[in-house]
C-alpha cells in the first residue's frame, strides 16, 4: 500500500510518499509560499535528482495538485498513476478531548476539528485546507487524521488539570493538552527498541526540541505529563515563543501598551522566545555563533534556553520518581552537542555521565551518548513523525 502524508502549513505544504510494504519513502518533498505568484515546489524523489518548480500557487487545492503531477511525471515521479496512492494521512496539532486517537476523515471529523479551531489557530485552519485540497485531487481515496495531541490524553487529571474554576473546563474544556505526541510516541519506543528493554518497564523523558519544543514524561510507554499546556505556547523557551510566564504579564502588558487579544498573542507567539532576548534570530545556530563571539544578549538567550530545559527534566524525574532514559530529537535536540553537554553536565546528581566524544559525533542513527558507568541512558534518536502517520494510516484503512 502507498500512503501521501501531508503536513499542511498556512503558506507551505510538506509531503511524503510511503511504500508500506517496508515503509521506505518513494518521495518527499515541500511547496513553499503558497498565496504568491513564485511559490516553490521542491520534489526529491529517491534515487533520483531533486526537481524545483517555481509557479503560482494561490491555494492548497493547487499545491496538492502540483504535488501529485510531480509524483506521477515521467522523468521525476515515483509512481504511474495517482490512483497507486492508496490513503492520505494529515497532520493536525490540536484534537482536543474528543480525539484520544487518530481517526479516518468523516464530515463529523471535519466538524470537530473546525470547533478546535480556537485551541490552536495557527496550526488546525491550515491542517483542515490540506484536507480539503486532497479531498478535491483524491475524492475516492481514504483520509486520516493524525493528532498532535493523542499519544497525551493517557495524562492523569492531576497533571493535565489547571487550578482554575471548574467551570471553564467543564464549558470550554480548558486544560493541558500538549503537542509532539507524534513525536514523543516514536523515539520513545525507538529508545526501548535502542537499548532492547520491554518499553512498559521503562521510565524515560523524551525532549522534542526544534523551533518549537515540548518535553514529555513517559512511563510504561504512556504519557504522564508533558509541558505544552492547553496550546503550543506553555513551557519552555522556544524560538519565537515565550513559554511559561506569570499570567499576570498579560494584562498588565496590555494595559500599559493598549495591546488588544491579538497583538499580545501574536508578541507571546511570534515575538518571543530566542528572537526576543538575543536580538538576533529564532535559530539556535545563529544564537550558538553568537554567544561563541561573546554577544550578551546570545549568550544570555542560550542560558535561559538551557536553563529552562534542564529544569523540565529535573521536573519530571521527580514526577516519575525516576528516570531510566532521556532522549533528545528534532533540530535542535538532534544537532546542538553544545546544548546537550550544557544540559547534561548540570544534571550529574541523576548519576549521568556524558561521553564528550559519543556527544560530538553527528549521525542519522539513534545513538547513545553517556558513558557505559551512567546511571541514566542518554540517547540522541532522529524522530520521524511522517512515519508515525502513515503507519496510523495504514492500520485505520486496514
């Protein structure tokens, strides 16, 4: 069976194609700027060169259609026909209480998702346009919906409740949803599979940290307590996001600056985080060359960052009473052996003992990173969340 993931944006659309037989990718590939005369469509098909496209692309219902002429052309398609696809898996952020897994698309899914809209503004709107442009290219073949937010809903009501009034879950179902479930559930079996121990006797905090980043403890392979809260914003620092905050700032903000619901949303979301105390850029590795240069404000940036994380971790040792394994993925986790060893050096009391040289090597595979005497495993596993859903895909369709 052939399975087209998609991950739509509000300007971009990235997708692969899945051969499940043994889920190797027959293509990937991202269009970019969508909405504009000279949006881009880069296509790597495997075993073959990349293709680029520039074109005008006003809408996602064009970009799909970009998409599967670029899979089925002669010269740089993978496949004969569209009708070789088989299935279509969406990523979507936020599925709310009523999603506890991932689900076929149904006019009542649609529905749903359409009133989650306001837990996560950003992300939902464009997922739902990347299901409605494959609907329109594929009517007859089978659609998925895979959430952000499902591998969390296992969090006990202590963890995932706010000291707020009642009443305001019980109308608006406010509460901690998290984010990167997809992630988290992938590189937390990858670890158990890694060290080849059963995943249920394992207690293991796993560290999704890119752009956006989320921690998670898992424990028996089930998420106890992660730190993105009712939306991507809550816990640590990011590259343009606050993170946690007195709440208090925000109406005192507001009231100093005549900032409307908006615009201090927007300033929490896209103004914050490594952009707002370097000065410089969102980029960890623009932020890692600064302090290397002795800039105050990179260097502070990148302490507040490390700092915040390692907190977390701290965090959810406690929480579990225990820890046998944590896992860094995604950009930064995967890539920045500065900011591991930072970490890692400060977590010494929880018996880690980080191998410098392991630290430093960059590779593609899942490897350990701590010396054969630490107490904690500490592993470095390039997630894949692409594979995640289209294996969610290919069981549901089944």
């Amino acid at each position: 069976m052939k399975i087209l993931v998609i991950n739509a944006g509000s300007s971009s659309l990235k997708y692969q194609l899945y051969d499940m037989t043994d889920e190797s990718v027959l293509a990937k590939g991202l269009v970019e700027r969508i909405g504009m005369d000279s949006s881009i469509l880069t296509h790597k098909p495997t075993g073959k060169e990349e293709y680029t496209e520039v074109s005008e692309i006003l809408e996602h219902t064009t970009a799909v259609r970009k998409v599967l002429n670029a899979l089925t052309d002669a010269e740089h398609g993978v496949i004969s026909s569209v009708s070789e696809i088989e299935a279509v898996g969406h990523r979507v952020v936020h599925g709310g209480e009523i999603f506890k897994q991932s689900a076929l698309i149904t006019p009542e899914a649609k529905s749903e998702i359409r009133r989650l809209f306001d837990l996560a503004p950003l992300h939902n709107p464009p997922s739902m346009m990347g299901i409605r442009a494959a609907e329109a290219n594929m009517p007859n073949v089978p659609q998925t919906v895979i959430f952000d937010t499902s591998f969390h809903q296992t969090m006990p009501e202590k963890a995932y409740m706010y000291a707020i009034p009642r009443v305001l879950y019980n109308k608006y179902k406010v509460r901690r949803y998290g984010a990167h479930g997809t992630s988290h559930d992938f590189v937390s079996k990858e670890a158990a599979k890694f060290l080849g121990r059963p995943l249920e006797d394992l207690k293991i905090i796993t560290c999704h940290i890119g752009n956006g980043g989320s921690i998670t403890a898992v424990q028996g392979g089930l998420s106890v307590d992660t730190s993105m809260g009712m939306t991507p914003l809550e816990g640590l620092m990011m590259g343009t996001r606050s993170g946690d905050l007195d709440p208090a700032i925000v109406p005192y903000v507001m009231n100093k600056e005549e900032l409307t619901v908006n615009e201090v949303n927007s300033m929490l979301n896209k103004h914050s985080g490594l952009l707002a105390i370097s000065g410089i850029s969102s980029d960890m590795r623009e932020v890692t060359e600064g302090m290397e240069k002795g800039e105050a404000n990179s260097t502070l940036a990148f302490e507040m960052y490390e700092y915040r994380l390692r907190k977390y971790i701290g965090s959810y040792a406690a929480a579990m009473n225990g820890v046998d394994v944590i896992v860094f993925t995604a950009g930064v986790g995967e890539n920045s052996a500065v900011l591991r060893k930072r970490v890692l050096e400060q977590l010494t009391f929880l018996g880690i003992e980080l191998d410098e040289s392991l630290n430093a090597i960059r590779s593609g595979e899942p490897r350990r990173i701590t010396t054969a005497n630490s107490k904690v495993e500490v592993l470095v596993i390039p997630t894949n969340e692409e594979l995640v859903i289209a294996r969610d895909t290919f069981r549901l369709v089944q």
